[in-house]
C-alpha cells in the first residue's frame, strides 16, 4: 500500500497532459507495492500490475524527477524520481541530501522544481 507522501507524489509527478501520462495513471491507480527498501537516505518503491493493466510498449525508459517536498524534520528537503520501463511504471525512488529519512512523513508540502 502506498504511503500518502509517495501516493501524492506519484500524482504531481503525472500531472502532465497526454495519452502517456493518462496510460501512466491508471498503471498507478492499480498498481500494488511489491517491495519498499529503505536505505537510510531514502526509500525504493517497487510495484506490480495485473496482467490486465495497459502498458505503453512504444515508450523509450524514461525517469521523471521535477517534484521536491518540504518535510518539516528534513533542513533540505525530499527529491523524488519515478522510473518508466518498458512502459511500465516500475519503482519510485524517495532520497534526502545527505540526511537520515525521517521515520514520519505525514507532513509534506509537494513543489515543481523544473518546469514540465
């Protein structure tokens, strides 16, 4: 199941206009966490898709990574970067700048750091 921080992450990341991204939101309103490694610094989120959900083949493997958080114990913030795959949604990766990820993340404030 996914945390709040990284289900509103997952939105703002793809937010964007297009068949793709629309492709790329249902992969995610369906998708499950298979795995969620912490590596002190940040976490990998790995999911999984029914057989029945709709990949997008004809997409290169891309990383999109333009949304920051403010995490009030974190002095420098949260980046994140969601990794597309054979044009599946495949892993979302959460990291600090060089500091411990905080144990909670209920409060966040998302941020664009480059224009899309």
């Amino acid at each position: 199941m996914l945390t709040p921080l990284e289900k509103a992450v997952l939105e703002k990341l793809l937010e964007r206009r297009g068949e793709l991204f629309d492709t790329l939101r249902r992969q995610v309103s369906c998708a499950s966490v298979s795995k969620r490694e912490f590596s002190g610094v940040g976490f990998f989120t790995e999911f999984a898709l029914p057989a029945s959900a709709q990949v997008a083949r004809d997409v290169p493997d891309m990383t999109i990574g333009d949304v920051g958080a403010e995490i009030p114990t974190l002095e420098h913030g949260a980046g994140f970067v969601l990794f597309i795959r054979g044009g599946v949604v495949t892993m979302l990766e959460g990291y600090t700048y060089d500091e411990s990820w905080p144990e909670n993340t209920d409060e966040f404030k998302l941020f664009t750091t480059t224009s899309a």
